[in-house]
C-alpha cells in the first residue's frame, strides 16, 4: 500500500487520476467477472433443480442434497467478481476521500 501526502492540491489531483485509471481498468474486468459468475450461477441454479428432482426424502433432506450436490458449482467465477466488486468498492471510497480532501483545501 502506498502512502500519499495529502497536503498539496497536486498531489491529491494525481491521486485522483491513478485511482480513476484503476477504476477503469478493473471496471473492465469486473464486468467479464459478473458475467461469468452470473452465467455459471443459472447453471448452477439448473443443476441444483436437477439434483432436487432426483433425490429422495423429504423436502428438506432433499434440498440438502441438491446443496451439497452444486456446492462447487461457480466457487472461482463467484470469488473472483466479489473480491473486484469489494476492490472497486474501495477505489471508489478513496476516490470520495480524495475530493472531499480537494475541496477543503480550495477553502
């Protein structure tokens, strides 16, 4: 993690910018990641349907199964849109914190 001072208008400003280039550049794949992980999760939708029908038991007993069946199902395509959407999220925080900085320093 890099530490800015924060004193200086400039400084602030080309913070800004390197936080506005991330932000575009992980929007991209944060976009391929949600679609990926939104197409596995219907499959995986489908396949713990699939697994429901199939089992035996009682409702419960068979939606376990199903659960148990499609757990894996989607685990990377899911982790890796969270764990962007959580980055974006803090890029996005910084990126507030620094304008909040610019305009009391315009005061």
């Amino acid at each position: 993690m890099t530490v800015v001072a924060l004193n200086d208008p400039g400084l602030v400003v080309a913070r800004l910018d390197e936080i506005d280039r991330d932000l575009a550049n992980r929007l991209n794949e944060m976009e391929a990641a949600a679609l990926a992980w939104y197409r596995v999760k219907r499959d995986k939708e489908k396949a713990c349907a699939e697994a429901f029908l199939r089992a035996t038991g009682t409702v419960a007993e068979r939606k376990a199964l199903a659960d148990r069946e499609t757990a894996l199902i989607g685990v990377a395509e899911e982790a890796e849109y969270e764990a962007l959407r959580h980055v974006v999220r803090v890029l996005e925080t910084r990126a507030s914190i620094g304008q909040s900085i610019l305009r009391a320093q315009s005061r």
